[in-house]
C-alpha cells in the first residue's frame, strides 16, 4: 500500500425528495433539523451529487477530483470502459422510503448513451435494513401485458393490477437489473448498490405532486422503450454461499455485468484477508457491527472506498458483523 492509496471514508451528501422521512437518523445521518430525508449518497461521484474524502491526506478532495487525479489506480482496470467516459462506476447510496417511490424503469447503458447524453445506464441492486410489517416492494409485471396494455394501463390510472409485488424483510436482498419496471413502496430503509446513473424513467406516481402543486413529470414513452415486459412475477433472490471458513461466511447476493455484491458474515475476532491488484475497487459497508480495515475503524452504517491499486488489506471483526462487499464484475 502506497501514501496515496488508502482505505477511504467519505461524507454523504443528502436528498430531500419528497417520499423521504427522517428515519436516516437511526442510520446514523446528521440530519438537517428540519425537512425530509430521501437518500444519502454515501460514495458517489456524479454531476447530480459527489462525495467529499473525509480521511487522511485526500481529505476534502471530491470523488470526482480524485478519480481524476488517480485514475484506474482508483477505479481498476476491470472499469477501463468508464474512464474512458470520464465516469466513475458505482454510487452507493442508503434510501428512507417513509412513503412509496414512483413506480419507475431504468435504462441500459445503450439506450441512456443514445437518449440522455454521457449518462450511464442504471442496474442496481438493494438489501433491505430495516422493514416495516407487510413492507413490500414492486419488481416486474405480475402477468404477460404488451406495450401498448400498459400505456392504456397507465392512461386509465389502472396501473396496480399488472405490477408484481414482493413482501419483504429485514436481511432480503432484491436485484433490480435495467429494464425491470420497480418500486420501493413505503416502510423500507434500504441500501442501494448501482451503477453511477441518475435517469429514472417514471411511469406512475401515486396521484403525488411536487413543491409547485403540480403533478411530477412522468416518463412514459421512455419507459415503455426500456421495460423488460419479459420480467413476468419475479421472486426474491436466494443468496448463494461462496465460502465459510475461520469464522467468515462469504454469500453472493447479485451479480451483474457492472457489479457483484457479496454478504459477509464475521463472527468476532474472525478476519478477512483480501489484495486490490488493481483489477478493481472494493466498496465494503458495515451493516450491523463494527470492524477495521487495515487500521481504519468502521461501524455500522458506514461504507468505505479500498483503492483498486491500494494492495493488501484485512478486515477484522471487533464485534460479529454483517458487511456488504461489492467490485467491479
């Protein structure tokens, strides 16, 4: 490990969209003292929010400013794709959904490329931390419809009968891949792994409107052209353990073409050894418990950004831990 490369912590930046609350604060967010809370962007580097270094010689550097500074050492080479678009991969971010989200779709890095300037496309993915009873979210169509159903669905205000919907818990994980028409519904905080995109495409919101009294803007044509309708009554994803050994328990939770994430259960005293060989970053997040990483305490809810070129690392369990483990695929 260099001077330069370190385990790196970064301050949030907050979203006060309109179905958040203020439940962020149980995560452990500052929280202005009034208002509503949507999201904070916990490692991000898009024009729409960046992340601050809050630690060591980098600190108050934007992500955006060091990924340009440190380039593939930063981001690895597995991501060559997105510095040659000048775009970081990944945006983490946590989510207070105190009421429902718009029912939305996400395009794929072809169709944003073409339709939304340098923007990527968005698959992303969420592990649910806390949930409220009969908390659900909506993922997919729950029958086949066509394109043009659903426009007359969504005309007619007659949207909920084709939606999917999936009870969720505490501890479930749901992956979201571009095209999947989702909605987070209300009574969830979840955490958010995805590619580094803002487009959302929104089909149907509730009969809500914005701060000016007017109904927000839906996307619907759009939307139409990205949906997968193929993606017909999906269930839950089950995780897969991929190692269990010395006190550390490896699951895979989703993998995708842009990113993996793995859930990594540690019992305390137990430790995980890794290397960034510069292939790729890691972004760890501890959900429940506290740990170190290298000499860098962290606890939950906090993620930390290890340089693709950083070398060596270890974690260890201060406490059991639960921790979220994602690079690039």
């Amino acid at each position: 490990m260099t001077q330069d490369l370190y385990p790196l912590l970064f301050e949030p930046v907050l979203k006060d969209y309109i179905w958040g609350g203020r439940n962020l604060e149980k995560l452990g967010r500052e929280l202005p003292s009034e208002g509503v809370i949507a999201e904070s962007w916990e490692i991000a580097g898009h024009e729409d929010g960046t992340t601050r270094v809050a630690n060591g010689r980098h600190a108050g550097k934007l992500l955006t400013e060091l990924h340009k500074e440190l380039g593939l050492d930063l981001i690895g080479s597995r991501s060559a794709w997105a510095q040659k678009r000048g775009k970081f991969p990944l945006l983490i971010k946590l989510l207070d959904a105190n009421r429902p989200l718009s029912v939305q779709v996400h395009p794929k890095d072809d169709y944003a490329q073409a339709h939304e300037g340098n923007e990527l496309g968005k698959t992303e993915m969420w592990v649910v931390l806390h949930a409220e009873p009969d908390a659900e979210v909506i993922l997919g169509v729950s029958h086949q419809i066509s394109p043009e159903e659903l426009r007359v669905a969504i005309k007619e205000n007659n949207l909920k009968p084709h939606l999917n919907k999936i009870k969720v818990k505490a501890g479930d994980h749901i992956c979201v891949p571009a095209g999947s028409l989702h909605a987070i519904m209300g009574g969830l905080l979840i955490a958010e792994i995805q590619q580094n995109s803002n487009t959302t495409y929104r089909v149907y919101d509730w009969g809500r409107v914005g701060d000016d009294g007017k109904p927000r803007e839906l996307h619907v044509e759009k939307a139409l052209d990205v949906i997968n309708f193929e993606q017909i009554a999906p269930s839950l994803c089950e995780p897969k353990t991929v190692a269990s050994q010395n006190g550390v328990k490896r699951s895979l939770l989703c993998e995708t073409d842009y990113f993996v994430t793995e859930r990594v259960e540690m019992d305390e005293g137990a430790a995980f050894q890794g290397n960034c060989t510069g292939e790729t970053l890691e972004i760890w997040g501890v959900t429940e418990g506290a740990v170190t990483v290298n000499d860098l305490e962290l606890s939950a809810v906090r993620f930390v950004l290890l340089p693709a070129a950083m070398g060596e690392f270890t974690v260890t369990a201060v406490s059991p831990a639960t921790l979220l483990r994602s690079y690039v695929a």
